[in-house]
C-alpha cells in the first residue's frame, strides 16, 4: 500500500469518526449525563483514583460505536477495537481535566499498545530516545491477508466540579509506515520513563493528501472562562478551519 493510500485511509475513517459523534452529539451528550440520575447510589464507592467521567463515557461510545465495524478481542489495543472491510480501527478514549489542560491543549498521553509509531524523542539531559509503539503497522491474518492499522483518540476536556465539556476532539496518529514523512515531530516525552505523548499540535495536516486536510476535528468548544480559552489555542484554530 503506498503512503498516500494510508493516509486517503485514515482520513476517510477520521470523517467518519467525526460525523457519527455529529449526528449523535444529543444522544452521547444525553448518555454522559444519566449517571446524574443514580449518583446517590455509587457515588460513595468510587475510588479516589478512579474518574466519574472517564470510567462511564467509555459505555457511552461503546453503545454509539456499536455497528461501527466488528469488536476484535485483542488484548492488545485501544479502548475499542474494530475490524472493517479493508482495516483494523483503535479507538481509544481519554479524559483530561480543566486542571490538566496541558495534557489537551497540544499533546496526549498514548500508551503503546494504541499506536504502531516509530521514531525518537527528545530527553531532558539525556540523548534522543528510540521509541516503536506495539501495534503492527499491517495486521496479518491467519489466511495472510493484510489489513492497515489505523489509530484514533477521542479526547474531553472538561470541568471535574460541575463535568461540564469544555471541548471534545478527534484526533488521528500517523501509522508508523509514516515515519519518513512525519519523523520524530509526533512523538514528545512522556512524564513516566520510556513513555510518549502525541504531538497532534504538531502534526496538523494530513501532509500527502491534495487539500491538505486536518488530522484533528472538533466536535465541542465551549471554554467556560477565558483563562481556559487561551491555552486552547491550537484548538480554536482547527475548529475555524475545518470544514463541517
């Protein structure tokens, strides 16, 4: 497959992210606030690591995603994991909140296991870094047929007092076939030893494709404060720019 067609791939399945949240913007909103409606019954047992939002919005985009393609049982993946006709989807879904807003405004947290990267990262003091995620970057199947890994982060920034959702965006990492084009701007240190962030800031365009289209969409910008809205910068910017 050549690089073009990769990144024609992962752009057709960024669309199609995008407009399924669209057309169910009400409905995952209505579904993120049902937990309201028991809170009296397990707020109580909620451990003082775990979020309220983050633990019950993955039920939510698991019902919405729920004829996205067929669910795969791979230990090894994003938070859903799908197989189409022509590829095998990640999907993970991170939350972020207003006091961690660094951890949105232009990079992400990835595990290994959601993305199929290759490159380096700069250290503090220290000399750059290999890194290679654990996702192949073609899955092989028991009748040799091959199938693109495509990687998808659906990020929510929002307030933990109130959950109110300051923004809402879906981003895609380049896979690793990419690495010449993209080199080592994808990838950032991470707090933890060893680990990464997704400089999606860094990494706007989908730089083989004729338009140029974004690799980031946003479905929600609403910063409740300005404080909020100028650290949102990049955001504010895809969301003039792309094209609904």
């Amino acid at each position: 497959m050549k690089l073009e067609e990769i990144e024609f791939w992962e752009y057709e399945y960024l669309k199609q992210i995008y407009y399924l949240l669209q057309v169910d913007k009400q409905k995952m909103l209505k579904g993120f606030n049902t937990k309201e409606l028991i809170k009296s019954d397990w707020e109580d047992f909620l451990g003082k690591e775990t979020s309220d939002f983050a633990t019950g919005s993955e039920r939510i985009f698991y019902w919405l995603f729920n004829q996205f393609g067929e669910p795969n049982s791979s230990p090894i993946g994003s938070d859903m994991f799908f197989e189409t006709y022509n590829a095998f989807v990640h999907i993970d879904i991170k939350t972020v909140t207003i006091n961690n807003i660094g951890d949105f405004s232009k990079n992400i947290f990835v595990g290994d296991n959601q993305n199929s990267y290759k490159g380096k990262f700069s250290v503090k003091g220290a000399k750059s870094r290999e890194y290679s995620g654990n996702l192949p970057t073609f899955y092989t199947k028991n009748d040799k047929t091959k199938k693109i890994c495509l990687t998808y982060f659906i990020v929510i920034l929002y307030n933990k007092l109130n959950l109110k959702i300051e923004s809402l965006i879906v981003t895609c990492m380049p896979n690793g076939e990419l690495s010449d084009v993209y080199g080592d701007s994808v990838l950032s240190a991470g707090k933890n030893k060893g680990k990464i962030r997704f400089n999606y800031s860094k990494v706007k365009y989908f730089k083989l494709l004729k338009d140029k289209p974004l690799r980031t969409k946003v479905l929600i910008l609403d910063p409740e404060n300005e404080d909020i809205a100028k650290k949102l910068t990049f955001i504010k910017e895809v969301y003039g720019q792309q094209k609904i």
